[in-house]
C-alpha cells in the first residue's frame, strides 16, 4: 500500500490541530537508533519498500526547517527548506531567495572538518606548520614524508583540491549529520562560462568578488608577482578609493 495515498492521510487526519496544518509541511520518517540513518518515507513507495516491521517507530514531523547560510562577506541568511530533499533539491530554493539564478553553478560547504583526534585542522595551515617545523629542525626525510602521507589521506577525504567540505549533492542535510544550529557558507562550484556572470546582478558578482580575491589571498589560486601587485593596486582602489593627491600626509592601517 502507497505510504501517502493511504497512510499519510488517516495520520494526517489524527494529528489535525487548530489551526489546520499544512500537510505540504509534515511528512513520515523512519526513526532508528542513528540520527543520520533515518530517513523520510517518499511518496509512491510502500512500506514493505522500507522495510518496515511490525513496532518499528515511523514519526510524523514537520519536514521544514531553516538552514542558515553564510555569505562570504560574512552576512547569514536564514531560509526555510525542506529537509526531506537532497541538498541538489534544495539548492534551487536557495539560490532563488538570495536572488542568484544560475544555481547550478554554486553549492554549501561545511566551515570546518574533524580529523581522526576529533580536534578541528586547517590543511594549509597544518601543511605550513609542518614545513616551517621541519626547516627549523632540518628534518626533510622521513618524518617529513609521514606528515605529507597523512595531509593527504586527510585531503582525500575533504573531496577537493581545494581542500574545502562540499556538503554531497545527492543526500538530505541529515544523512549528512547537517543540524539545525550549523552554518553552511555559500560558494560558487563550477565555472561553466563568464556569460553567466550577470553585470547587472550585485549579488551575484559580490560572492563572485569575495571568492576569487580570498582564494588569491589563500594562495589557492597562484599568481605571478606582476599580477599580484596589479590586484593589490586595484584592491586598494576598491577600498580607499582615489589617492588624495592634496593631502601632504596620507596613511593606509
């Protein structure tokens, strides 16, 4: 029997409050002893699909929250979605409420990844400990290559080249382990082509702004020194503005 041509309904019907809810909001979830392993009953499928026995505990709950996502000039927007859909689902909603049209292009990322101690690690910044370390004790062999061997075990994990935690496109927020008091960073994935990039879209070219000036400044994006004083000239510009030629002194911060 179809879960929601047939059960959804009578639950529905039983759990009916003043005032009336909306059932686009709640849907059924298998719940078992792991949090990221419950899953949300779709549509068209029975019971027996799920395999569900007699006594297993099915919950009726809003499928709805709001996930918190930050922009990368350090603004968080909150925005409702639907839990029950894979992120790739989702994306679309959100990418629509911050006002950016070509979804398909960006995704989340996760601001931080555990490393087998539980502690929290910078891959860059632990690469950058580990050289200076070693060039002060000029330990460059062995010891310097179990370091490397293990950045990289913990690089593969991430997913990345550029080391960073995409959430996975394919599942829901909780099979993720995603909660409700964790932030999400919006970023831009894939590059298809500039024609996508709308001039007249401020959002849009804000993020993308943001995002390739820090991968410069992170060095994950690497330049010629040419180049590197031409960006830092025109990043200048960008925050001062003209040089006051008037003015006989004339301090940056």
């Amino acid at each position: 029997m179809e879960i929601y041509a047939n059960v959804f309904p009578n639950v529905s019907r039983l759990a009916s409050t003043t005032p009336p809810i909306s059932a686009k909001e709640y849907g059924l979830m298998r719940i078992v002893d792991d949090p990221t392993k419950c899953a949300w009953l779709a549509n068209g499928h029975s019971l027996e699909h799920y395999l569900i026995r007699h006594q297993d505990t099915v919950e009726y709950r809003k499928k709805i929250r709001l996930l918190k996502v930050r922009m990368l000039d350090g603004s968080v927007k909150t925005i409702p979605v639907d839990e029950s859909h894979p992120v790739g689902q989702l994306m679309v909603g959100v990418c629509t409420k911050i006002g950016i049209s070509n979804y398909e292009e960006y995704s989340l990322v996760r601001a931080t990844e555990p490393d087998s101690r539980g502690s929290m690690m910078n891959l860059r910044d632990e690469r950058s400990r580990t050289i200076d370390g070693e060039q002060r004790k000029g330990m460059m062999g062995t010891l310097g290559r179990k370091k490397e061997q293990k950045l990289e075990q913990l690089r593969q994990k991430l997913h990345t080249d550029e080391e960073m935690a995409w959430v996975d496109h394919s599942k829901t927020l909780r099979e993720q382990g995603i909660g409700e008091d964790e932030t999400l960073l919006l970023r831009r994935k894939y590059f298809f082509s500039d024609t996508n990039v709308d001039s007249r879209d401020p959002v849009q070219l804000n993020l993308l702004y943001v995002q390739c000036r820090d991968g410069i400044l992170r060095s994950l994006h690497p330049v010629t020194k040419e180049i590197a004083c031409d960006l830092g000239a025109l990043q200048c510009q960008i925050e001062y503005g003209d040089f006051p030629e008037n003015k006989p002194k004339f301090y940056i911060e």
